[in-house]
DNA sequence: CTTGGAAAGTCAACAAGACTGACATATTAT
DNA sequence: ATAATATGTCAGTCTTGTTGACTTTCCAAG
C-alpha cells in the first residue's frame, strides 16, 4: 500500500525490482484491499435484501451465458451442487430464474433470468461496475491493459482455457 | 475472459473504448477468477491445519506490522472483535501468537508472531508469493504497474489512507 | 479521587455459505 | 438391460461472519 519507488540507476537489479518480496507483498495485500472493495457495493444492496454472494454470481453467470446448463454453473463457479442448488432453488422460488428442460439432452436445466431477475442483476451490476469504470479511467488505458495482464496470468491456464471455452460456448 | 479487441481508427471513441459495459465486466469477472486463484495455494495449506483464510489474514498482518493492536488488526480485517478474538483465541493457544500488554497503554494488546508463527506465516506467504511473481515475471514491470494502479483506485480513499497510516506506523 | 468511557475479552445464539455423504429420479449412452 | 450422467434433495458439519449482553481493566477529565 506503499508508494511506489522508481530508482533512477540503470542497473540490473533496476529491471527486477517489481519482483522483490516487498513488491510481491503489496501486490498480494493490494489485491486483499481491492477485493473487499469491488464486493462491497454489491454488498450493500443483498444485505437489505436477504441474498449474499452466491446469489450475486449465479444470477451474474446466467445473465452472462443464458440457457447454459447447472453443470457448466457448478465449473465456473466451483462450489459443490448442493451448495448451488440451495442458492438457485430459493431464485427460482422468488421468481427471479427460470429453469427449462433442454431440448436436446432433457437431463439438462437450462437456466435464464426472468425479467425481474434481469432487473436485479443490473442493479447489481450497475453498483459494482461503477466502481470499475471509476478505477479504469483514474489509472487509465496502459494501467487496465496491464491490470487484465497480471490478472489473467494469475489464473490457472486450466481454468482460464475452461472459461474461456464456456464464454465463447455462449457467445 | 475473451481477447481484448483494439480498433485500428483514431476516433475520440477509441479513447473510452475501455470503459464499455463489456470491457468493464470483463474486469469483473477476471476479479472472480484471479482472486478464486489468488487464495488456492494458502486454502490448500490450511485446510490439513484445521485453519481457514481468517487465519492467515491475521498472522499475514502480525506479521507484516509486529506489535500492533488488537484495534488496529480489526480495522484493517474489517470484521467483528467477537470474530477475530475467536481466531486469535486458538492462534494464541496454538503457540503462534503473543499478545503483550501495552507499554504506554496497558489495556492494549500488542501482538507478535512466535518462531512457530513466522514458519507458520512463511509457509502460507511462499505458496502465495510465487503465485504472484509467477504472474509478475510474465505479466512484465510496465503491466505490473498498471495492474497496481487499478486496485488502489478501486479502494475508497478512507480505506487507502487508513491502511496507509498504519503501514508506515509499523514501517 | 471519582467517574465516564475506551479497549479488550468473553459467552451465547444465530446465519450464510461452503463442505461431505447418501440416496432418488429421469434420461441418455453403451 | 445396464451403466453412466445430470439434477435434485436430505442430513449433518465447519468456518467465519453477525448481534447482543456483560465484565474487567485502565486512562483521563471533571
């Protein structure tokens, strides 16, 4: 959380310093910090609302990705499915998804966002890419480039690639 | 999760290109991911410990800040006193954590790490850290700026500067 | 010097959200 | 016909957060 310190000398040792144990460290408590930010608005608005996280991203991944199926919800978000099925079941109770039998293979659910759900999800959104658009455009153009950069290489290639697959699946 | 598209045209537009709602939710959704990641290598150390992420966010900041306050530890975790005191509880009586009365203030606590506590806390931070320099050495020292520079926006200014205060209190 | 309040600790009860394990049902694939 | 898959559900456990109530210790201002 430290200001950050340019050396002036054009030493080797110059072209490593982001890679210290000091520098690794803030990184690690600067993602801690951004973290609790980034959920803290969406936050706000589940608590008066009796959901918490887990409706948050099941409702952000079915508005993202339409008709996809539980199982491809369960990778993506790697929770076990009586977990899920808790978080989905009380969103389909309320109203806010809707689950259809698949045409092709009719073990399958396909799960969508029921107007109401849609409306729920972008006040959600809304909330939390405020917060992003902020941050994007103070740090600016070069700093979001490198921003998806460390984070991309963050995750696991597996994962990455798995995503990744499901994202363009749902185009 | 997809590849980034940069249009070839000089317009004003090309500017905010970066700031579209899919640009943006883009962001979002390498929050999930990267930090799911982020937290892996620790999450697998710990859970054959009988411990979880609140204790290792704990011992991270004794750590980091030797002798601080109970109060202090709260206002940088953010969580109840009844929450952390239960997790420094059994921190303490593992033998990982001293709490000496306060020298000027003597209902403080002041909190240190053992020598158990420091294997303890470099065991996690190890497996955390080369994570992070993994993505660092790929990502590159231009896109590690960047990527620094986007999170510290994303934390409101309160929080930058309270955390920033303590930082440097325990320099 | 007393008293008010801050810092810390503790007890109890509760909830969200994760987990495991077991089992049921429908459907598809072999 | 049988095996495997997709989904759903019941029951129980764990971690980590919450509130509320209460005590002890201690500093500082009246």
């Amino acid at each position: 959380m430290q200001q950050e310190k340019y050396p002036s000398s054009g030493s080797r040792g110059e072209q490593l310093l982001f890679l210290t144990d000091d520098q690794v460290r803030q990184g690690i408590e600067l993602m801690f910090f951004a973290y609790r930010a980034f959920t803290a608005d969406p936050d706000r608005i589940l608590e008066n609302l009796a959901y918490g996280r887990a409706h948050h991203r099941a409702v952000h991944f079915i508005n993202r990705s339409p008709n996809l199926t539980v199982n491809e919800l369960l990778d993506i978000l790697g929770v076990t499915k009586q977990s899920l099925n808790r978080v989905l079941r009380q969103l389909m109770d309320d109203g806010l998804v809707n689950s259809k039998i698949g045409r092709i293979d009719r073990r399958q659910r396909n799960l969508t966002l029921t107007e109401k759900g849609q409306a729920f999800e972008r006040e959600l959104s809304d909330a939390q890419r405020a917060r992003m658009r902020k941050a994007y455009s103070s740090a600016g153009a070069d700093a979001v480039a490198g921003f998806r950069s460390v984070l991309q290489e963050m995750i696991d290639p597996e994962t990455r690639e798995k995503v990744r697959r499901l994202m363009e699946k749902h185009r």
